[in-house]
C-alpha cells in the first residue's frame, strides 16, 4: 500500500535463512475492553509463503479482515489460539495475561510444530522463550506473521462478541466488543457488570459491582 510500510517477511527471511524454519508470529486483541478475556493467536508460515491482505489488525475493516483470516487459515502452517479469562485478568493484570494467552497460542499451535523463534508483538519478552525470541514494537505493523496473528486475534474475538451479546443482549456486545464506548458505559450504569466483566477495569467508573 502506497504512502505506509506494509508488514512483510523480511525478519522471518533473516530467520530462516538462519535454518530457523518454524517462525511464530504472535499477537493479542483485547488489552483495553472492559469486558471479555484477552486473546492472543500464533501463526507459523512456510518459507515464501504469500497472504494477499494481510496486515494489521487495526489498518483493516471488519469484512477485510474476515477474508484475510480464511486466506491465514488456508495457507499457514499452523495456527494456535490462547484465551485468559476475564477472572484470570483481575487476579494477575491484563499485561501478564496477555502474555499467559500469547503463550498458550504457541502451545496450542494446529497442527502441532516444533517452535525455534517468536517474534512478538510489543516490547514485552515472553517469560518461557528465553533468548528464542524478539518483541517487536509495532510488529503487527512490520512483521507478515505477527499481523496475520493480529488478525486471527482480532477475528475470534470478534466472534466470541457475537455470542456473548446473545448471552447478555442488554450490554450491546456485538456492536462495542467490551470496549467502554458510551453505549456500554450506560448499560453498566443501568445493569451492572455480568460475569465477563474485568472488575479491576471498573473501578472508577460510577456502576454497581455486584451481580
């Protein structure tokens, strides 16, 4: 995309040419929502391997982001999901959640795969990868695996979103995803938190905490 740097593989082409095949992208979606957990995929590419689309999270729509998640599905080598619940994220702090999630994405890599490197997105190393990584600030930015993981991140949560507000249609899920939009400020006001709320992320704001 012309006027803007576009993620490409130039740090996993560094990497394997190192003989480091199996290269993990790793990224997460929901640090800031207040309700829902965080969740965080993994994703592993062939050599070479081309995801027309692909790119941040953020820089792409809903129904873009949907078609680039079928496009990471078909051609990755494998994919791994980790979700931290919302009770998990008030007991140990969204950072070191995100980083639980992130973890269990590589360890649930499908099909499974010897992982030799993990680039991460942000500056935060994870705790059981040692030397065997590099965090990226801005890789979902720069990195073509570490988006193709913002994108599989953002697109479960989404979808996650769909059926919590089946669940709790009052709070509007489907249109905010947690996020503190004033739509789901005033359901809080209203309702009060459901069971997805993250209560460490209410305090301050003016709504009952008990169910």
């Amino acid at each position: 995309m012309e006027g803007r740097d576009v993620a490409d593989l130039r740090m996993e082409r560094v990497l394997w040419r190192r003989g480091l095949v199996a290269v993990a992208g790793v990224d997460e979606a929901g640090r800031g929502p207040l309700a829902g957990p965080v969740v965080a995929a993994a994703v592993v590419l062939a050599p070479g391997t081309e995801l027309p689309g692909v790119d941040d999270s953020k820089r792409l729509t809903a129904r873009q982001r949907e078609e680039a998640y079928d496009v990471i599905r078909e051609r990755a080598l494998a994919v791994g999901i980790g979700i931290v619940e919302p009770e998990r994220i008030d007991r140990v702090n969204i950072r070191n959640a995100a980083l639980e999630a992130m973890e269990a994405a590589l360890a649930g890599l499908t099909p499974p795969v010897g992982v030799q490197f993990v680039l991460v997105d942000g500056d935060a190393p994870l705790p059981g990868y040692g030397g065997r990584q590099r965090a990226v600030v801005g890789g979902d930015r720069k990195v073509l695996s570490v988006a193709a993981a913002s994108i599989v991140a953002k697109v479960t949560r989404d979808r996650l979103a769909l059926e919590w507000d089946r669940q709790y249609p009052q709070y509007g899920f489907a249109r905010h995803k947690g996020y503190g939009t004033p739509e789901h400020i005033a359901a809080l006001a209203r309702w009060g938190p459901c069971p997805l709320h993250r209560r460490s992320f209410l305090r301050g704001l003016q709504v009952r905490l008990e169910l």
